[in-house]
C-alpha cells in the first residue's frame, strides 16, 4: 500500500473515531445508527473542510485568534462541524453550542489518537532526566526558564 494512501486512510480513522466519540458525549451530536455511511461521509467531508476551507479561515480570522490566544480556532472547529452537519443527511448536529463541544471533543481525541499513532504533525514529547548545568542553559546570557 502507498504510503500517502496508508497517512490518508489512518488519518480518516482517526477522525471518524473522534468524532464516534464526540457523537457518544455530546449532546446534541448525532448520527443514524443503522446507516454507518453516513459517519464516515461525515468525517470525510470534516477532513477535506479542515484541509481547504479551516486554513482561509484561519487566515481570515488571523487577528481574532491573536487577540484570544489561539482559542478563536475551536469557534472555526465548531463551524466547521456545524456545517457537515448541515450538509450531510444522516449527521446531525442540532446548534453551535453542541458544535463548539464536539469540535473541542473532537480535537482532543484527534490529538490524543494521533500522538499515540505518531500519525499527523501532532507530537507530545515528556523529557525525564538530570537538568542541563547552568553553563549550558544560558546561550546568549539573557534569562531562561527552564520548565
């Protein structure tokens, strides 16, 4: 199997486990149960939204997510999901409030999933040892903080 065919595939797994698990603990996301096409049409077309569409909008909305930090972009998540589920028959989403939930749901189960995968760009690195000498810490003399 081609390894861009193999990143593809694991991506969309991870996603449609996410957003399973967004379905499962968010009220007011759903999908119909007997018709599982519908979930996976769902996360694809979340995937290929979060591709093309999130970057304009992250671009467009660039000083909105300077002012709050970064957190502007789980408000871009939540419209993101609210419109698959308003384009997909079989997924539901019923108000932006269960949108913003399962977005941050959903972000968080992707990271998760991903850094267990070592899949994406995502990567969550714990460092246990002996710290460095100061010697070695102050590389241009100015204050560190070393966490």
């Amino acid at each position: 199997m081609p390894s861009k065919l193999k990143e593809f595939l694991q991506r969309w797994a991870i996603t449609t486990v996410a957003v399973l698990v967004a379905a499962h603990s968010v009220k007011g996301i759903h999908y119909d149960k007997e018709n599982w096409l519908s979930l996976l049409v769902a996360t694809l077309v979340l995937g290929l939204l979060n591709a093309f569409l999130r970057p304009l909008l992250m671009f467009l909305s660039l000083p909105l997510v300077i002012v709050t930090l970064g957190l502007f972009s789980l408000v871009i998540n939540a419209i993101l999901l609210y419109l698959v589920g308003q384009i997909i028959q079989g997924f539901h989403v019923d108000s932006f409030r269960a949108a913003f939930w399962g977005g941050l749901v959903i972000s968080l189960v992707s990271l998760l999933l991903n850094s267990l995968t070592g899949s994406g760009n995502t990567r969550v690195r714990f460092l246990r040892g002996k710290p460095r000498p100061p010697s070695d810490r102050s590389g241009g003399g100015g204050p560190v903080i070393d966490v």
